[in-house]
C-alpha cells in the first residue's frame, strides 16, 4: 500500500475540512436570521428560500456559465422571498410562524416546479482558493481548498457584529428589535426596518443556497438541503442572536456532521446513525446546560415573541 | 418531511378539469374516461426523473414503452411513499384508464400497492423488488427485478485493475440485503484481479443525502481510496466528488459517465427498457403476465456502461471475458470457500450460489476484505 492514507490523523482533518466545507450554507442562513430577528421578526421560511436560492443559481449559472451571476439572482430571488413576507407580516394579527411555513412550502415547490429542467446539466462551480499550496500531502491540499463563499461568510460575521454594536443602522435594528414603542418614539418606523431586515435575511439564506448547489455538494436536486435551513434558523437561537456565535455553532455543526464519514473510513463501523445524531445531542446538552427555567433566554430581542 | 402538505400539480389540474367538465355538461363524462382501445400504462416514481439514478432508470425504461404502437404512457414523479401514492394510482386507473401500473419504489408495495390492488382486481401491479409473494399477495400484483450484483462484480474487476493504492471505497446508503450484495460483488470482483484489495463501506443511513454522500466520498479518498461506487438513489453527487477529488469510479442505477467522463471507468445499469416493453407487449396480446419476473444481464435486465477511456487494454480483455462468461450460462459471483468480515464462514468451500440463488435475498454480512460493519 502506498503512503497515502494517513490513518486516525483522518479524524481532525476531517472535522476541520467538514467544518470549512459544510458550515457555509449554515453561516449565511443564521447570519441572515440574525438580522431579521433582531429587528423582532422570525422567518421561519428560510428553508425555502434556501433551496430556491440553490435552484437560482444553479439554473443562471447553467444558462450565463457564469456562476457569480447565479450568485447575484439567488440574492434578488431570496430578497424577493424577504420582501413578500416581510410585506405580509407587517399587517397586525398576522403571525411570522405561520406566514414563515407557508413561505417555506411557497419556496419549496417553487424551486422543485421551476428546477425541474435543471436537474442534469451541470453548472460551472464558484472558485475556491487553495491554501493547502505548502502541504505535499493531497488530503491537505482538499481540506484547504477554502470556497470565497467561506471566507465572505466569515468576513460578514464580524462586520455584523461592528455594524450592531457600533453603527446608527445597528442601533436603530436593535431599537426596533428591542421595543417597537420605543423605536416609535424615535421617530423611526419599525415596519420600514423590519421589511428591509426581512429582505436582507432573505438574501443572505439564498447565498447559503448558491453554495450547495454551486460548491458542495455542487448540484441541483430537489433533496439538496435536507432540513439545514431549518436547523441554520434553529442556530440563531443557540448562538443567542450573536454573529460570532453563529459562526461559531455554524462550524461546530459542519464538523460534527463529518465525524459520522470520518469515522466509519478509519474502521469505526458500529454506531453510525448515533454520531450522525452528535451534533444534534450536542445541541440539545447545551442549550439545556444554558438555559434557565427563572429569566428568559439572554440576548433574545424584547419585541421578538412566538404569538402575536 | 413536509411532502404530505404538498399539492401535486398534476393531480390539482386533473381534479379541477374533471370538476369542470362534470359541471359544465353533466351526463357528458361517465366515471371511467376513454382508453377504449390500446393500453395505457403507469409508471409512478419517488424522485424526479432525470435524476441520474434510480428514478431515471425507470423513466428510461417507461420511455421505451411509449414508442410502441397503441400504447399509451402516464407518469407522475416525485410521489411520496405515503397515502399519496395510493391517490396517484386511482387517478392514472379512473382518470386515464391505465390497466397496468409500475409503482416503482421499494416502501409503495406495504400497503399501499396492496390496498389499491384489492379494490381494483382488473388493473395489473407490478413492483419493483422483491417483496411479492404467491400465495400471501393478490394475483393481480406481482414483482420484477434484476441481479446488478453480477454488475457490481464487473465494476470490481475494472476497479481492480485500476487501483493503485489498493483500496477502493463504497458509499452505501442502507445495509439491506440488496445493498450488501452490491458491496460484496465489488469487491469479490475486484479480489478476483488482486486478493489484496479491500474495500471501505461508509453509510450515509438515507437513500438521497447529498451533503453526507459528498463528506463519505472526501472521507474514503482521505484514507486512499482510489476508485469509489455507491448504492444511492442519485449518484450525481458521488461521482461529481470522486472525480473532483482525483478518484476513479464506477457508476450505478444509470450511466453517469457525462459527468465524470475521463474517470468513469463502467457502471451498473438497469435496462428496465426490455422488462417494461415486454410486459406491455404482453398486456396488450392480451397474455397473462408474469408474477414473479427476474433476470441479469443475460436476460437483459442489467446492462453495463461502455468502457471509460482510463481502463488499461489488460482490463478490458479480462472484463469483456467475464462479461461474455456471465452471458453463457448462469454464474456464480458468490462462490465458497467464503469468509464474512468478522471471520465466519458464510460459504462452504465447494458451495456456489448463482445468480437467481435464494439465498443471496437474504444476505445480512460483509464478506472478508470489505471493511465496515453491516449492522
């Protein structure tokens, strides 16, 4: 056998390659939740969005050969997504959750009905940069190849977090978010922040969505995200509406979903299905060792609440 | 997870019309529509239908059956294995007049296939797998199916022949019988060029999970594995990774060398053209079909992918002698004396089972040189 197996050294190479490659659609997903919730809206339909930002894009890429262009229509369509339910949600007596599924539902058939003929051409991929260059091992040399979509995402993260704590757009995002009386009384007008916040988060889901139709696993289906849209917006919670920290549980939930693979390829056969639950155990232990019956969650928005 | 909620266009359009129409001239339409003459045939898929893989095969196969003459073809895809697929056969018997159906995915058969069957005994069933049995299932359902092992097994010699590192990778989606064999025939015909290759298996747990199918191919090329097959419904994905990552492979379900094409070095294919065109050309002789249909590649039920340009000449002769071995007479893929992975004795020396061997619907190990565990 030739050395290029490299044996349990397989493991963390995994974890971190897993944690590069699989995170990305996570981060836009709650980065983009972010902002809509602390303008004090959920949208829960960003799954939708997802998958019909991953259909955008792949269809203008196979159509242009441009894969950037597919990048800029997944944007217009998610913030189109954005719009319609912000738009809708403005209204009094709507509910976010419901308007959210339904949106969900509106983008996933959409995208299945529109993405049909798209389903076998192959699209031009988005460019990545290979920093594994100084490795002469070629294991290296792929876990290193880092997309631009990455290397965006966590650029983002941390200019949020600027903008929040340090800009007039963060404070005024974070009035509305944190009492719609007192953003009233500002004289700012909270249904104007909370449909550009909508839009914007919808825009960001459908980047995530370029990236998995665009890069990895790079192609358009119609079972492309299996519920990581869902679980990006349920990271929001976990990150306590904290960039950073979405970042963060983003890459910890890309690595943890290559624990299962890397696992099984150095000999560790038995028990499959329970490390491909870890990263959801992992979720739940700390949200319970976090979470406290006598005050409510820290960081949540005071005007975001489930009933309306 | 949410398909249950989904409002299937074709079957909106058809209620809607049908609705039309029995408003606007009563008395017009009776119950049962057209199809007087000829024969109309349903075909009802789980995934889309140019999906690459399994969906696409029947598709292929369905389209075969729409250029024969007074044959009438309906299909609809991405049918949930739910209460849906019940739904969507009434509607292609009442609204299209199909008398013979092909509800191809493994979960439409119990109890759905069996429920639609009961209360329409004229209309003929036939499922793909191997689930119906005689005697306990309706007479007017039956099963088809063939052994891709024996293509698994090609796939083998020709990954043999290209290893370098002498480990070849299989991403599998379930440990059924049908997949292990798939994984066994790999790499018994890989051992049968070189006694010392293994093969890894990694389990996605799902039949269609892009992103784990992805992270299993990058796990199995990271510890050097140098040619990757899977057994997923879309093998897109696998084959687009591996040869991203520099790895040979071998197809399945469908002939995915467009997307690989200096990579791909054969696959196994279904050739469900000559079953289903079979079965419709019986139908409409007005011939009783068969309940229990099987075959392999000699039967032309399993077909092989043309040779890519990277198997070596010394490759193709021995292939091309096993294929034409295969196509003789029946042959034994599974032969003893034969170990399991844990070190058991599966197959006693002197025992072979062939292809149609009962045995083989059974199997539950992995055979001595695949690493992995199949429980």
């Amino acid at each position: 056998m030739e050395s290029t197996a490299i044996g349990l050294w397989g493991i963390p190479l995994a974890i971190l390659a897993g944690a590069i490659r699989v995170s990305t659609p996570f981060i836009f997903v709650s980065l983009g939740e972010t902002i809509t919730e602390r303008s004090g809206r959920i949208n829960l339909g960003l799954e939708g969005t997802l998958v019909f930002g991953a259909m955008t894009a792949y269809a203008i890429a196979v159509v242009t050969g441009s894969p950037w262009l597919g990048v800029a229509g997944a944007m217009a369509a998610g913030a189109s997504f954005g719009l319609i339910h912000g738009f809708i949600c403005r209204w009094p007596k709507v509910n976010d959750i419901a308007i959210g599924i339904a949106m969900m539902q509106f983008g996933l058939g959409l995208a299945f009905f529109l993405g049909k003929p798209y389903i076998q051409p192959a699209a031009p991929h988005l460019p990545s940069i290979p920093f594994g260059f100084w490795s002469g091992l070629p294991q290296i040399q792929a876990a290193l190849d880092i997309n631009v979509l990455f290397l965006i995402g966590a650029a983002l993260t941390f200019a949020l977090r600027w903008v929040l704590a340090n800009t007039r757009i963060g404070l005024t995002l974070r009035v509305v978010g944190d009492s719609t009386d007192a953003a009233r009384a500002m004289g700012i007008d909270p249904h104007r922040v909370r449909l550009v916040a909508t839009a914007v988060g919808g825009a960001f889901a459908a980047v995530g969505g370029a990236y998995l139709s665009l890069y990895y696993p790079g192609a358009w289906n119609e079972g492309i995200s299996s519920g990581q849209g869902l679980m990006a917006v349920a990271l929001v919670i976990f990150a306590r509406w904290n960039p950073v920290g979405c970042f963060l549980a983003a890459l910890l939930f890309g690595g943890a979903g290559a624990l299962g693979p890397a696992l099984q390829s150095v000999g560790v056969t038995s028990g499959y299905y329970l490390f491909y639950a870890a990263p959801y155990a992992l979720t739940l232990v700390i949200m319970i060792a976090t979470s406290s019956p006598n005050r409510p969650v820290p960081g949540m928005p005071g005007a975001l609440s489930l009933t309306k | 997870m949410f398909d249950r909620l989904s409002l299937n266009r074709r079957r909106f359009l058809k209620t809607t019309t049908a609705g039309l129409l029995f408003g606007a001239v009563p008395g017009l339409v009776s119950g049962r529509a057209r199809a007087a003459d000829g024969l109309t045939v349903g075909f009802v898929y789980v995934g889309p239908k140019d999906d690459y893989g399994y969906n696409q095969a029947h598709a292929e196969g369905a389209a075969a059956v729409k250029a024969l003459d007074g044959v009438t073809v309906v299909e609809e895809e991405n049918v949930p294995e739910t209460v849906d697929v019940q739904k969507t056969m009434e509607s292609m018997i009442n609204l299209d007049g199909a008398t013979l159906l092909f509800p191809t995915s493994f979960g439409y058969f119990d109890p759905h296939v069996l429920a639609v069957a009961a209360k329409y005994p004229d209309t003929q069933f036939r499922h793909c797998g191997g689930l119906w049995q005689a005697g306990k299932h309706p007479e007017n359902v039956g099963s088809y199916f063939g052994y891709i092992h024996q293509g698994q097994y090609l796939n083998g010699i020709a990954a043999g022949y290209a290893t370098k590192s002498k480990k070849i990778g299989f991403v599998a989606a379930k440990p059924i019988p049908q997949v292990l064999q798939n994984i066994n025939a790999f790499l018994l015909g890989a051992r049968s060029v070189d006694p010392a290759i293994t093969c890894q298996v990694i389990f996605t747990g799902e039949w269609s999970l892009a992103v784990k199918e992805a992270e299993a191919v990058n796990a199995l090329v990271d510890q050097g594995a140098d040619v990757i097959t899977c057994h997923v419904d879309s093998p897109k994905v696998v084959v687009q990774t591996a040869a991203g990552r520099g790895a040979f492979v071998c197809g399945y379900h469908a002939n995915q060398s467009p997307l690989a094409p200096d990579k791909y070095l054969t696959g196994a294919e279904w050739a469900w053209g000559n079953v289903y065109t079979d079965f419709a050309k019986k139908a409409l002789a007005g011939e009783k079909l068969g309940n229990f249909v099987r075959g392999g590649l000699k039967d032309g039920f399993v077909k092989m992918s043309p040779l890519g340009p990277a198997v070596s000449t010394e490759a193709r002769n021995t292939f091309e002698a096993t294929l034409a071995e295969i196509m003789k007479t029946k042959y034994s893929v599974f032969k003893g004396p034969l170990k399991d992975n844990k070190g058991n004795e599966v197959i006693a020396a002197g025992a072979a089972y062939s292809e149609d061997a009962i045995e083989l619907e059974s199997m539950a190990y992995l055979v001595d040189g695949v690493v992995g565990s199949a429980s």
